[in-house]
C-alpha cells in the first residue's frame, strides 16, 4: 500500500484515512441517535470505565485490573442488551437507505398479496375529519408490510374491518378503548388501545402531546405511518421514518397515506417545519 506520510513513529495510507473517515462518521451516527436520552449517560460510563481499566492495567495493579478486565470482557454484550432500542433504530435506518431493501422488497411485493387495493381510504379519511372538527383525541397506525404482533398484542383485539362508524365508536370519549392506539393491518383494524413507544427527540415542538410523540416514536422504530389527533386543540399530523408533517389539508393526508401504502418516496417530510400552523377551515365541518 502507497505510503501517504509519517506521523512520528506510525505509517498512514490512504486506507487508513478513509478508515479513520468512516468510523468518525459511525460515531456520529450513534451520537445523533442517543443525543438527548439517559443513553449518552450510559455510553460515556461504559467509556470512562474503559479508561480507567486502560490506566489500572498500566499500573501493574493486578487485582483491580482483573476485575475490570472481567467487566469488559462481557462488554459488548452488556452494550448490546442496554443500547438495544438505538441499535434497532439503527438497523432501520441503514435498512431504509439501502439499495437492497429499494428494489429486492419492492420485487417481492409483485406477487404479495397488497391489501390496500381493497382498503377503503376514504372511509379512514371521512373519520379523521370528524375526530379533528370534534377534537377528539385519536392515534392510528397504518402498517402496510409487518403485522406489528408485539404492539398488537398490548391492547385490545379487535380484527374488523376499517369503518368511519367503528373509528368513531373506538376513540369516543365514554368507550373504554379510546386510549391508545388503533393499528390497521391489510385493511382491518387489528387492534385497539395499544401502546407505543414515545419518541425521546428534544427538538419536537412544545405543544406536542403524548398522542403526538408516541407517533413520531413508532414511526422511528417501524415503518408505519402514523395518525395522531389532539383531544386539547384537534392539531393533527402525520408521521413516518421519525418525521412529520402538520396543517395539512383532507386530500393532503389522503394522498400521502396512497403514497405510503403503494410505497412511494416520501416528499417533504419536515422534521420540524419552520412555516407557522395554520388551521384548515374547508374541511373540519362535522
């Protein structure tokens, strides 16, 4: 390997640049994902621990070194295990921006069976008008590929299929599966009162509720597209690949849920729009 230049006693190459290149750009990676949650806390521990370990080795001092040697030695497993929600965000974001998962998936939906060419959107939409004019609080999940058994399963069955009134019914103030959340899967509404994750991000606007964040968080960790209905303001917003849009128009949220379920590119999703909320008046009419 061609020798670029020396550095004291060390020989860099080219191949040493671009390797000291891409790990600079995995750490900053892994610190956008964990900046702002105990996770920093966590990894700056794991790293002063290390050093102390470094120094106690160094010292000779046998015991101490011994000990410390045996906590680093189960090291990775341990950071596996206490940073397992960033590393699955992680593994979804390098899923989503891969070539393979663009084209090999979207071969494989030809001969799958896609259930939104039977899902009523209109039906979906007609309800969330009314949840928005009414400003009953309401959060929905529309998966198009996975059947998010685990989510499913902390709330209540419901398995019907998608209807204005049944949307109604589910998030009416008096019914007792108002709180949580509805996930849609092949047209039918799986289940209700489901819990999601909430979103750890510190840059999302103050006004959000916890309806608000718990979108943006399961649209961080699945690929969903999320529904959120504030009961306080009826401010509703769209989410998907840990972002959002808000102050849409009816036909607006409709198209956007058509280009999610025939997976098209998402287009300007803002993470935190700069332009003011305005409130849609043509289409809050009950």
């Amino acid at each position: 390997m061609a020798l670029l230049f020396k550095l004291f006693f060390l020989d860099i190459t080219w191949v040493d640049l671009v390797d000291i290149g891409l790990v600079a750009i995995l750490l900053y990676q892994v610190y956008k994902m964990i900046r702002g949650s105990l996770a920093v806390n966590i990894f700056l521990g794991i790293i002063a621990l290390y050093l102390i370990y470094l120094v106690v080795r160094a010292a000779q001092m046998e015991l101490l070194a011994t000990i410390l040697g045996q906590f680093m030695g189960v090291g990775v497993l341990a950071m596996i295990i206490l940073f397992q929600p960033e590393l699955r965000k992680f593994l979804l974001v390098i899923g989503r921006s891969t070539e393979l998962n663009r084209d090999f998936f979207k071969s494989l939906s030809h001969w799958r069976t896609r259930y939104h060419d039977d899902f009523d959107i209109h039906e979906l939409t007609e309800a969330v008008k009314t949840l928005k004019a009414t400003h009953t609080g309401a959060l929905i999940v529309v998966s198009r590929d996975a059947d998010l058994k685990s989510y499913v399963e902390t709330g209540d069955p419901v398995d019907a299929e998608v209807s204005k009134r049944l949307i109604l019914s589910i998030f009416n103030k008096n019914s007792p599966l108002h709180d949580g959340a509805i996930i849609i899967y092949k047209g039918r509404i799986k289940a209700a009162r489901c819990v999601l994750p909430v979103s750890e991000n510190d840059h999302l606007p103050p006004q959000f509720g916890l309806r608000h964040r718990s979108a943006l968080g399961m649209s961080e960790v699945t690929d969903t597209f999320l529904i959120a209905v504030s009961e306080e303001t009826g401010r509703l917003i769209l989410a998907r690949n840990g972002k959002f849009l808000r102050s849409l128009k009816l036909w607006q949220v409709e198209q956007k849920l058509l280009e999610y379920l025939h997976k098209e590119e998402p287009q300007k999703w803002d993470v935190l729009p700069q332009e003011p909320e305005r409130e849609e008046t043509s289409e809050v009419k009950a």
